[in-house]
C-alpha cells in the first residue's frame, strides 16, 4: 500500500458514521432489512466506527417489536408515540447519534444498503451531502411504479429550476450528511418534503451537494406510505415559497455588487 492510500485509509478510520433508519408500518420488511444490512454493517466496520439507529416512527403494526427481536443487537431503537413523519424520525435519530457523518437509508431497502459505501467515498473534497440518485445517467431503475417515477422525476425537474445547484434527483432519502448541515439546517416539514427541504436549505447556505448514481427499485414487502395529493400539493407551495425568496433577496445582492463594480472601474 502506497503513502496516499495509507493516508486515505487513515482518514476513513476517523470518520465516525450514524446510519438513521425511520420506519413506520414495516413489520414485514424488517428481517429482509437485516439480512441486507448485516452484511454491508461489517463490511464498513472495517474501515469506520458505525453506529445504527431504527426510529419507529408510531407504528401500528408491530414494527417496534421486530426490531427489537431482529435489530435490536445490531442497532438503538427509538420509538414515536404516535406517528410525526419522515423527517422528524430522521431528526429523532440526529438527536441519539454520535456520528460526525450521518446517513439516512429507506427501511424497504428500495435503495440496497450496499450503496452506502458508495455515499460514503464520496464525502471528502469539500461536499457536505451526498444524495442517491436513480436518475443521474449511471442510475437506474427497477419495476417502479410509473405514478412514483412521475411524481419524482417531476418535483425533481421543478428544483433544478429554482435552486443554485442541479442535480438529477431531490427527492431521495437515501443519503449521507455531515453533521453540521443537520444541525445547522432547521426542517420545517416533518414529513417527505422535509427531505427536499434539508437539500434546498444546505444550497441556499452554501452547502455542497455531490450525487452517487444508484438503483431505486420496487418495495418488495409492506405499502408506500406515500400521499399523492398531499404530496404534490406540498412541493408546489414550497417551490413557490423558494421562488418568492430568490426573486427578492437575490435582485438586491445583484445591485449591490453592480454599484461596487462600477465603481471600481472608475
């Protein structure tokens, strides 16, 4: 092993990672998630300090009693009282972890875990975000529902208008953070637009965002907790919200920086 890979090595040793799993309703995708995850979990402890941590997120099923019997030596878990929504489990998670990079992976394993290694290697050189993204050319996809792939691809194609860094996918959950943009950045909305908001938010402050090209492929076990409607009527308040914001605070930096040009150029 030459000096750099020794040194790259090292670096990956001091990284300390926290991967939040929020779910709700998942009795029969908890096992399947173990035999996955398991795997990966050693694979990465061999090069990184890994800590897990399942969020029941208010479960009616039981979900908390199966990760309990299957995760329970493999991971922290929390449990919501009652059901708060995606982004607030994530945060639920934040708030337990020790991590100085936190990842977030969906519990039906739509994204494989195998992937966070992936996430993982391209956190370095300045990003702060690292995002799956099924829809960057080297991505895929697999049996998705077209009413999903519509809605996704949609919102996705709206953001790269009004935010200052383009990306192929927004709306992916299946992601890896430094901490300090989690705790630097406030979510507003609990549920799945909270994690669009946590990107946008990381853009508007300065944060950089880098996309690893994956695979988003059908739930195999349980039902989308997805609300079409409600969804779609969410990200188009918010997108307006965010064009309103670049359309005032914007114009008046513009002027400022035209004046100090100009000036200088006399």
């Amino acid at each position: 092993m030459n000096l750099k890979s020794q040194e790259y090595e090292n670096s990956q040793k001091k990284q300390s990672v926290s991967i939040i799993i929020p779910c709700f309703n998942e009795s029969e995708g908890v096992e399947p998630l173990k035999k996955k995850l398991l795997p990966v979990l050693a694979k990465l402890r061999s090069v990184r300090r890994i800590e897990v941590i399942c969020v029941d997120d208010g479960s009616t099923d039981d979900t908390f009693l199966k990760l309990q019997k299957h995760l329970g030596q493999h991971a922290q878990i929390l449990s919501h009282q009652t059901n708060r929504g995606l982004s607030a489990a994530i945060q639920t998670g934040v708030l337990y972890s020790t991590g100085n990079i936190i990842c977030t992976i969906d519990s039906d394993c739509t994204y494989d875990p195998q992937d966070l290694a992936g996430l993982l290697d391209l956190m370095r050189g300045g990003v702060d975000i690292v995002t799956g993204s099924p829809y960057h050319p080297q991505g895929g996809i697999n049996n998705v529902p077209g009413w999903r792939l519509f809605l996704s691809k949609g919102l996705s194609q709206l953001y790269q208008i009004v935010l200052p860094q383009k990306l192929y996918t927004y709306t992916s959950m299946f992601r890896a953070y430094r901490r300090e943009v989690l705790e630097n950045i406030p979510v507003n909305y609990p549920g799945f637009l909270g994690l669009v908001e946590i990107v946008a938010e990381a853009m508007l402050q300065g944060y950089k965002v880098a996309e690893y090209p994956s695979k988003l492929s059908r739930r195999e076990f349980g039902q989308s907790k997805l609300r079409v409607t409600r969804v779609i009527w969410s990200h188009i308040k918010y997108i307006v919200r965010l064009i309103l914001r670049q359309a005032f605070k914007p114009k008046k930096v513009w002027l400022q920086r035209h004046k100090y040009t100009t000036k200088n150029n006399l």
